[in-house]
C-alpha cells in the first residue's frame, strides 16, 4: 500500500474523503434498512462492500504514513 510521509494538505484530504465515505456508508445502511425491494437491497450491498473497502484503504494510508513518521523519528 501507501508507505511515506505525507504532507499536511495530503492527510487533510484523506481524512476528508474518510469522513465523506463514512457518511456515505451510513445512508447506504439506512437505505437498506428501508428498502423492501431485493435488487435495490442487492446494489445497496454492493456499494456497502465498495465503501468498506474505501474506508479501508483510507485508513490503511494514515496508518502507513504515521508507522513511517515514527520510524523517522526514532
């Protein structure tokens, strides 16, 4: 994945697209909460998948730029 350093403005922004997908997969659950139609629950589930995985990878990036930033600094 994503080793390095990142700059302020690169961490801002991925902390902001992890905001924006956590909302996003919030409503995706409410909808499907809601929702009685099976293939609109199965789209709905899709996307759900697609956000974890979103929100995944974002946290996986700040978690590799900050075990880069500690090792730099020991």
């Amino acid at each position: 994945m994503y080793a390095g350093r990142l700059t302020c403005a690169e961490r801002l922004a991925i902390e902001s697209q992890l905001r924006a997908e956590r909302t996003c997969a919030k409503k995706v659950q409410i909808y499907m909460s809601v929702s009685q139609d099976s293939a609109v629950q199965a789209i709905l589930q899709q996307m759900a998948e697609k956000g974890q995985r979103h929100i995944s990878i974002l946290n996986n990036m700040l978690h590799d730029a900050e075990s880069y930033s500690d090792i730099l600094q020991h």
